[in-house]
C-alpha cells in the first residue's frame, strides 16, 4: 500500500522535475529545486506574517539588548532593566509565534522535496541507477571554501549516522544533501531581500 502511494508522489514530481534532473548538471537541476522551496516558505512568511509588526518587535527587541550590554557597568540601569525584561519576553514569544505561523504550512513540501530529492540524487536512487559509476558528488568546492564551511568534519559526522552506499570521496565533494543546504540558504536570503521580509 506504502509503494503506491510513494510511486504515485514520485511520478507526480517526476513529471515537473525529471525533465529539469534529465537535461541539467544535478548542481543546477537541485539549486533550482532548492529555489522553489525558498521561494514556497518565503511567500508564506510574506503572507502569514505581519511584517510591520515583526520589525516593531525586532528593533524592540534590539534596543534592550543595547541597553543589557550597557547595563552592565550600570547598575541603576541594570534596576530599570529588571523590569523591562518581562515586556521583552512577551515580545520574544510573539516573535517566535510569528515566526513559526509560516512552517505550519511550508513543513510538508519541505519533506516531500527532501523524500524526492533522496529518492533522486541518493545510493540507488534514480540517477545512480542510470549510472553505477556515479560517486554521488555533486559539486567540489574550492579547498578554502569546504574548510571554511567545515565539510570534512560534516562528511565525518555523516558518516557515523550514514553507514554503506556512497563512500565519503574527499573534503572538498558536497553531495546532493550538503548542496541543497548550501543552494537554500543563499536563494532564501537573496529572496527575503528581494520580497521585503523582516
């Protein structure tokens, strides 16, 4: 019963993504994946959220923190402070709410890309089985970047959790996971600018 309604989840998504997997390098075919999902979440939080007040809350909440840091070489201010603390948690807690309206919605398609995209890109997955020789690399960073993102020790990490299937080929090798990470932080952040979200 589970196969067919995997089956049927991804043929749905095959016939909007394979053709993009089919004709593209896997970096450019998963950024674009990586796109669309920032771009869902995004939209969401520009909806769901009420951007004005977000602002409110985070230059409330920026201001106290200034206060705090110059609170502590006075301790009258340090007094006064006391009593501010509770407003700033309450603010704190509506931000957070704020903040987590958006994932009520965004959660699913983030899961159904990620199924997909192991479905796709991972050790017997769709492309592996078309080409056995496939490493499951998907992009080398240059070796100042990969340390400066700290991929060896991630590789290492991953290999504790992650036994058989690809072998860890080198630091500087991202496979499809560590490149989607990469591609939605940088298309997320480019979209918030772009969209206006606090």
């Amino acid at each position: 019963m589970f196969d067919s309604i995997f089956n049927m989840f991804y043929g749905a998504l095959d016939s909007v993504f394979m053709p993009i997997i089919k004709n593209m390098h896997p970096a450019i075919a998963i950024l674009i994946m990586a796109f669309v999902v920032s771009f869902i979440i995004n939209l969401a939080t520009k909806l769901l959220v009420n951007q004005k007040r977000m602002a409110e809350l985070k230059k409330e909440i920026q201001d106290f923190q200034v206060k705090a840091r110059q609170a502590q070489k006075d301790p009258d201010l340090m007094e006064k402070l006391q009593a501010e603390q509770q407003k700033m948690m309450a603010s704190q807690m509506e931000m957070m709410k704020m903040s987590f309206k958006p994932m009520i919605y965004t959660w699913v398609p983030i899961i159904a890309i990620f199924a997909y995209l192991r479905h796709v890109y991972d050790y017997n997955g769709v492309i592996h089985l078309a080409n056995s020789g496939w490493n499951g690399v998907v992009v080398e960073l240059p070796v100042i970047l990969s340390k400066i993102l700290l991929v060896g020790p991630f590789h290492w990490i991953g290999s504790i959790f992650y036994k058989g299937g690809f072998g860890i080929v080198g630091d500087t090798a991202l496979g499809w996971l560590g490149w989607y990470i990469l591609c939605s932080m940088a298309t997320s952040m480019i979209l918030r600018k772009v969209m206006g979200i606090k």
